[in-house]
C-alpha cells in the first residue's frame, strides 16, 4: 500500500442504494467490506477490522484509508431542485485510476473514439480554451465542440460548450451544455475507485434536467459512452500515468491534462503514477 498523499483522500466505494446485503470490494489494493451495522448505518471495515472513514453522498459510499483532510468535495448542483439523478453504475478498467481521469479530460478524442455522438470528422479541430487552479482545483472553460448528440435529450448537433473540474485525484467534474435548458448546466461526474495501480472501478454519475428520457436510457447512454473509452484506456502503454513531463510529448490541445499531471506531482499524489521512464 502506498504512503503518498492519496491515502487520506476520500474515494467512491459503491452505491448506497445497494447496501442492504453488504459487499466486499477493495481500496488502494486492500480489501475493504462495506455494509450496515446494527443500528443502519453504513460502517467500512478493512481486513485487519480498522472501522474507515465513511460518508455517504450523490448517492455512493465514500471511504478512504487515511484522514480525510477534508470533507468531501462539493457539487451545489447535486442539490438544485428539479434535477435527475442518475447513478448509472459501474465499469471495472484494467488501467491506472488516474489514466480514467485523464481520458475523462481529453477533448480531441471525442471524433474519433465517440464517432457521430460526442465527435464527428470533419470537426476535429480542439478551439482555443482556458486553464486554471481555482482553490486547488484544476478548471478547464471555454471548451467548445461540434457534437451530432451532446446528450440524450439532444434533437441534433449542437456547438457544446464545457467546463472541467478536477476536485480530487480520482474525481473529475463536467459542466456541459444542457440542451432543453441554455441558461442551465448538465453534470456528468466521474468517480474512480482505485482497486489497485492499474485497475479501477469507474463510477459515472449525472445531475440533468432531462424531464422525458426514461431512466434506462440516460443510464444506456452514459455507459455505452464510457465503453466505448475503456477499450483505450485499456490498451494504453505504459498502464501507469507517466508524471515525468519528458516520458509523452504533450500537444496544445493537451492543456488540461498537462495541468492535472502537475497538480498531481504538486500534491505529492503518486498511487497509479510512473514518476520516471523505465
């Protein structure tokens, strides 16, 4: 088990609306058991019996190994009325916790891997946008791309405007166009589970206004969009998530994913990282 700064971040470790029978999974490459205690409440355990830190929000058990050094971070939106709510489940990933991020982050992917949903060719081109730490977060704004179906309740292709939001380590935000709505943002959060370095379990979340869709739809939606990433993410060498600036030969559309890796390497953040070449 690593001793780097990410042991007392919190981490995603199931949903709690599965709880009622417990389950046994692991964290940071130790087993963790996940289940009610006699008065109901939602009690984590490692294998060695140590109770964890636990806390229950947008609609997932959250634990860690540590201190939590902090409170989970916030999504205000996860408690404006008149959202959904979609948990949409979970998809295992043979790769670093912190290579599913970075792929969450990647904008010129979108033609090419979600072909004639999130991208199309011609429109390839990944516009000018802008980068920043804003109370310890990495933000990415003004990101702005042609997509044939933004989200289900796009009619058709649409300019989609986004906004990326790395709240933690293994945590990314999306803020995107919200189409029934303008004035409003859709939500698209990914959690990760790191179950080892090189595998994780991915854990989508979304908080839409989207009043027709049925739920089975938004949630088929979301994960045949991430399906389509696993198998990149998959075959990815190396597996780790190089942090050494001089290990890939980033390009100007990389901004955001440049940044996350220096934010990582600031704060010490190293589980599911390769520091340096081999």
């Amino acid at each position: 088990m690593t001793e780097d700064a990410m042991i007392d971040e919190w981490y995603p470790v199931g949903l709690f609306g599965q709880i009622e029978n417990g389950w046994k999974t692991a964290l940071m490459g130790e087993p963790i058991e996940v289940a009610f205690d006699p008065g109901r409440e939602v009690k984590v355990t490692s294998e060695d019996g140590r109770t964890l830190p636990v806390c229950v929000r947008y609609g997932h058990v959250w634990s860690s190994l540590g201190k939590p050094r902090k409170d989970l971070f916030a999504i205000p939106e996860a408690d404006q009325p008149g959202r959904r709510f979609v948990e949409v489940g979970v998809v295992r990933v043979r790769c670093s916790p912190l290579r599913a991020v970075e792929n969450f982050l990647d904008i010129a992917h979108f033609p090419f891997v979600h072909t004639d949903i999130l991208g199309a060719e011609p429109h390839t081109e990944v516009h000018d946008y802008k980068v920043e730490i804003r109370q310890d977060e990495v933000w990415a704004t003004q990101v702005k791309f042609y997509q044939p179906q933004a989200a289900k309740s796009a009619a058709g292709g649409i300019t989609t405007e986004y906004m990326y939001r790395v709240p933690a380590p293994t945590c990314s935000v999306l803020y995107k166009t919200c189409p029934p709505r303008p004035g409003e943002w859709d939500v698209i959060a990914l959690f990760v589970q790191p179950l080892a370095e090189d595998l994780c379990d991915v854990w989508p979340w979304m908080a839409l206004f989207d009043d027709v869709t049925p739920m089975t739809d938004l949630i088929h939606f979301q994960q045949t969009i991430f399906l389509q990433d696993r198998s990149i993410l998959e075959n990815q060498i190396p597996r780790l998530l190089p942090l050494d600036p001089g290990m890939e030969i980033p390009t100007r559309a990389d901004l955001t994913s440049v940044a996350y890796r220096r934010w990582l390497k600031r704060h010490n953040y190293k589980y599911g990282a390769q520091l340096v070449a081999q």
